[in-house]
C-alpha cells in the first residue's frame, strides 16, 4: 500500500498521545478543554432544535443564517466577511490548504501548538520557527528579521492569547508584524480561540484591531466551553477567505446543523457565557495558587488555561522519559514540552481548565515529582 508523501511522516498529536498506556485511574491534565458545564442557552437551544425538527438536514456551506448574524453581529463584519467552519482546527486547514504553496515556507512560534507544522507539512510547505518573548509574549523582532532573512514566506501564524504559554501579545506588535505582512504580501492568519479567557476579563487586543488584511481564527470550544460542538470561524477579507471557503465545503460540507443551532444561542448570549468561562476560569487559578508550593506559577498568570512549567532540573536529561514515568507511577498525565516545539524541552504543560476535582487531585499526585530527591 502507497501513502502519499504529505502523509507519511504524520502521527497522533502528541497532546493526545501521551494518554495512550495509561493505566486506569490515571487524571488527566493535558488535554486543553473547559471542565465546566455547557452554558444553558447551548443545551436550551439544543432541547429546542430537537423538539421541533423534523428532519436533520445539510446545513448551507456558508452556515445557519442565525449562526451567520450572530457573527456578523459580533464582529461587525458582511457575511463574505466570515467562514463557518467544522472547529477552528477545520478554518485552518482550509486556509493553509488555500494560502501555503507547495515549496513555500510557514512561519510558527515556538513553542507553539503543533497542528501549525502539521497544516504546513500538508500543504507541502516548510515550517520555521520564530522564538516568542519573556513569558510567551509575541515578539514582533523576531517575526520581523525571519521575514527579512526568508523571501519564500507564504504565511504567519500567530496565537495569542499563546498555546502553550499563556502569553499575550500587544497592539503595538501585532501592528507591527501586520504591517511587515502587508509589504511584503504574506498572508496573516492569527489564531484567537483564546482571546476572550483573559483572568483579568479583558480580551487582549486582537489583530482585526490594526489590519485589515489579516485572517483571524477563532470558536467557540474555549472560552464558549463548548469543544464538542465542533464550531469555528474566521474572518478577514472575502478575496483570502473564498478560497479557503471552498476547500472546507470539499471537506465536510458544513458543520452539522444542531452544533450551529447551539453555537448561534451561545454568541447571542455572549455576555453571560463569557462571563460565567471567565468565573470558572479564575477559580482554577486559584486552586492552583493555592496548591502544592513547587507546582505555582512564579509569575502572574494573564490568560488562558495552561500552566506552562518548568521540569525540575534533575529531569531534564530525559524530559519524555520522566513524563511517561509521572504518567505511568503517578497516575497522571501532562504534556512534555517538547511537543510544542525545541524551546519546549525545559517544561510541561499543564491544562488547569478540566473539572476542580480533578485539578486538585492531579496536583496533589504530581507536587511530589517536583520535589529534589534526596
């Protein structure tokens, strides 16, 4: 059997993968999703759709007209303006798919959420890292001199609020990574689905704010808490966003009618949802300020629901190795740095976002691996 040259290299994300041999009991604290319930109006809608349909058709390729004005709404945008798609993970694929050149070169930080050298080595592109600043802040300079060094650049990515670090990015350097995009005709896309879980309450600046030539991805799996709806979007300008429209109508048609049901009720009450992910969110943070001295952040934390720690020293000879043995001996799991890219090796992620329960007894088994042995 013959596998196409783009695939073969592929495996399982190694977010997912680290669960693989687990043994039963094991507390899980890699994967990044809200622990907390469905907001209301998700399931109302839900009840609702369920008790008056009587068929589950397609939905249109451009999304449930409700869905659509939600957005259009939100965002103050025309509807060629936005592309509904199958989660944020289907807006960027279809993006990459429409914008990467085969022997063109994708510029991804480091550390940063994998999928980003995935989509490139799909696209038949090369993946080139751009280190990020203290605490995983966007660092416009380093972005700036790699598309200086580099002219075969098709693409930026950008994602800040950051996965895996929390960090944020300022107006003023996304403006100035825009503008540099725009010289030289490098398409933008600024991954956002992170955006609005700020521990502060307030959204940090986005890049629709200074360009309007770049793309922005964002969904409703976070800060919505709503990953299983499967529901994403981005918005930009129609010429760089038709393309992409039709690449992901090849792929799944549209998302499936009730998720759109569901996530056109969870944009229209915005203001509780992200409120109450908010709330949630600020509640984890504390146990986790509270928790095993060993495992606190040394800095404030701003955003998002990753813990982005370090590996204690005597560790870091074989940081994977040291994973699997906190996975298998003490029962959960993390993520090994390294997955995020080479400045990763140092540390772990930790997803503080699923159920407190869950939270305060994963931190309780794993203080004692980040005590120095005797």
């Amino acid at each position: 059997m013959s596998v196409a040259a783009r695939a073969a290299g592929l495996t399982t994300s190694p977010i997912r993968s680290i669960a693989r041999g687990a043994p039963q009991g094991t507390i899980s604290l890699a994967l990044g999703e809200p622990g907390w319930p469905v907001p209301d109006a998700a399931t109302q809608a839900l009840v609702h759709w369920a008790d008056l349909a009587m068929t589950c058709s397609y939905g249109p390729n451009e999304g449930l007209p409700e869905l659509v004005e939600a957005l259009t709404e939100r965002y103050a945008v025309r509807p060629d303006q936005l592309m509904v798609t199958a989660g944020s993970q289907a807006a960027l694929f279809a993006l990459f798919q429409a914008h990467v050149p085969a022997g063109s070169r994708v510029l991804v930080p480091d550390p940063g959420f994998p999928a980003y050298r995935t989509l490139a080595t799909l696209a038949g592109a090369e993946s080139t890292a751009y280190p990020l600043g203290p605490g995983g802040a966007l660092h416009a300079g380093a972005v700036l001199d790699l598309l200086e060094q580099h002219h075969d650049v098709s693409v930026v990515v950008l994602n800040h609020p950051a996965n895996p670090t929390g960090g944020c990015a300022t107006a003023p350097e996304l403006e100035r990574v825009a503008r540099a995009c725009e010289r030289r005709d490098v398409t933008l896309i600024s991954d956002e689905v992170y955006r609005e879980l700020r521990v502060d309450g307030t959204p940090q600046p986005s890049v629709r704010e200074v360009s309007d030539r770049a793309i922005v991805v964002q969904s409703v799996s976070k800060a919505w808490a709503a990953p299983g709806l499967r529901v994403g979007w981005a918005g930009g300008p129609a010429e760089l966003l038709a393309p992409a429209r039709l690449v992901h109508n090849a792929m799944t048609t549209a998302p499936a009618r009730p998720s759109q049901v569901a996530a056109a009720a969870l944009l229209g009450d915005s203001a509780t949802v992200l409120a109450g992910s908010r709330k949630e969110l600020r509640r984890r943070w504390e146990l986790v300020a509270a928790g095993p001295e060993v495992l606190r952040p040394t800095q404030p934390v701003t955003a998002g629901f990753y813990h982005w720690l370090p590996l204690p020293p005597w560790t870091r000879a074989d940081p994977e190795g040291f994973v699997r043995r906190v996975r298998d001996e003490g029962r959960v799991l993390v993520v090994p740095g390294a997955a995020f890219g080479p400045a990763g090796r140092d540390h772990v992620r930790l997803s503080v976002g699923g159920p407190r329960a869950e939270l305060l007894e994963g931190l309780a088994r794993l203080a004692p691996w980040w005590e120095e042995p005797c």
